[in-house]
C-alpha cells in the first residue's frame, strides 16, 4: 500500500468517504438490499429516487468538486492545461477497464461481436454513451458516468470562479438549475434513458456542492483526521482503486454465478470482489507505469 503514498498532503477524510461511496456502490449491484431489509430505491420518484449506487454516485461528484477546488481552486492555470491532465486521468483507467469488459463480452458471446459498428465505436472511445441514449454500453456498463464527469471537468473553471466570486448565490442558483431539469425531465420523455443520473445539468448542483464546501470551510477541516495514519493507509488505497473499482466491478459480476458452482453463495461474493479488487489494483498499476513512462519520455525530449 505504500506505493499508493502521494507526495502531496493527502486527505484522509476524502479517502474516507470514497471508501464508503465505492461500498455503497457496488453493494448496490450486489443486491444486499434483501438481505438487509433495505428498498433497491429510495427517494423521489422523478426526481432523486435512487439506489444505494446512485447515493455512491452523488458522493463521488461532490468529493470530485472538492478535490478540484483544493488542489486549483486558488491557482492560475491554463484551461487546455487544466483538461489534459484531468483527460489522462480518467482515460487511461477507463480505457483498460473497457479492455476487460469487451474480453468479458467475447466470452459471453462466443468471440462474436453484434455490437461492432461506428455508434459504438465512437462512443467506447469518449466514454459518452449515456448522450446518445445508450447507457454505458454493452461492455461496461458503469462507463456512463464517464460522459458525466468529463462534463463537470469542463464546467469546473468557470464555477470555481462563479462560486469564489459570491458563493452563496451562485449554489442557489445552481440548485434551481439542477432543481427544475430535474423535475422537467422527470415528468417529461424529452431525453433517453435516464437522463436524471447522467444529464450534466441534473448534476451540477452536485459537483458545485463540493466547490461551494471548500470556499466557505476552513482547509484545516479537510485535514482533520490526517494523523490516523495506519487506517489512512487503508482509505488510500481503496480510495485509488475506487475509479477503477466504479468501472470494472459491474462486467465481473458474472463471477458471482460461476464461483456458486463450487461453493457457498457468500464466498462466491468474497471471490468475486477479491478478483475485482485485484484487476482494479492491476489497471492501476498499469497506469501509474504509462504515467511515468510518459513523464521520462517528457523529459528526455526536453533536453
């Protein structure tokens, strides 16, 4: 776990909550809820009505708000600057997480490919499948909220700058905003396959949420509970596994059924979210080596 040590200050209550959001998530797809007396939704129906996975979804745009305004919130930066690198953070592990659900898909389906053609092609490569109405796809089907989160990184400049500027007015009105899209596109079919979870609009209360936490909390809070080390650890590292984790969890559950051939049904789950775990832990790796492989191959050109 030490490899997952940042040279910057960490927050260990941020590493906190994604560690609880990833649980929740992929509880969610576990189906726990009947064994633990819970409803699968929850809410507002045609407004908020979700499940343990949309609450986990909720808490992972408000910590990617909080994360962003920590770390650019008080700095100047260069917009392309700023999406590059937001870009090579997501795509990479996104990239290797739909590798392995298309393995998974060939599987199931004979090494045959009935999805294979150019809607699909583009929107594997962008990761925007929810804005043309289909979802996440047919490989993995988590990969919706790609299209979702890349949004926000576009957005985030200026309602960082909004939000610095008069903060309380700006989280008004962006919670009318999120508000009404969220009542007009509950009541009418205007847009494809739930477009509450995925229609940035319906969101960006959300994300701002976090901006808006930074702006009138004190930093020192974020730090609050940095020197509980050893568990922090442990937050660390499900919190850098938990992108990868959000992807790859949901192709894999097949596991879940095979592993019931030959053992009891809650040990198959533990099987099931060891490999799920170690192939998010792997993407990861991978990524942090074409990171730095990257960053060598800068630098020697720069000389």
């Amino acid at each position: 776990m030490d490899k997952f040590k940042k040279k910057y200050k960490r927050f260990t209550l941020l590493d906190f909550f994604r560690t609880i959001a990833i649980m929740l998530l992929v509880l969610s797809h576990l189906n726990f809820e009947k064994f633990l007396g819970l409803k699968k939704f929850f809410g507002i129906q045609n407004f908020y009505w979700v499940s343990l996975g949309g609450v986990a979804v909720t808490i992972f745009l408000i910590l990617s708000g909080i994360v962003l305004e920590l770390n650019y919130g008080k700095k100047k930066f260069q917009y392309s600057y700023f999406l590059a690198k937001r870009f090579f953070k997501i795509y990479p592990v996104y990239y290797l997480s739909l590798f392995v659900g298309i393995l998974i898909y060939l599987k199931h389906n004979n090494l045959q490919c009935s999805v294979c053609n150019v809607s699909n092609l583009l929107a594997s490569i962008t990761g925007f499948y929810a804005f043309i109405g289909k979802w996440g796809g047919p490989f993995v089907a988590t990969s919706w909220f790609i299209g979702l989160i890349i949004t926000m990184y576009f957005l985030y400049p200026f309602i960082s700058k909004r939000i610095q500027n008069r903060p309380h007015t700006t989280i008004i009105v962006l919670l009318l905003v999120s508000a009404l899209s969220r009542i007009l596109l509950g009541r009418y079919n205007i847009l494809p396959t739930r477009p509450l979870d995925w229609f940035p609009l319906c969101r960006v209360f959300e994300f701002s949420l976090g901006i808006y936490l930074v702006n009138i909390i004190k930093k020192d809070f974020w730090l609050c509970i940095n020197n509980f080390k050893k568990i922090g650890r442990i937050f660390a590292f499900i919190s850098e596994i938990s992108f990868p984790l959000f992807l790859v969890h949901y192709p894999l559950l097949f596991l879940i059924k095979y592993f019931s051939r030959f053992t009891d049904y809650y040990l198959a789950i533990i099987l099931y979210l060891g490999v799920s775990i170690l192939i998010s832990w792997i993407i990861l790796i991978l990524v942090n080596k074409l990171s730095l492989l990257f960053s060598n191959y800068k630098q020697s050109q720069s000389y």
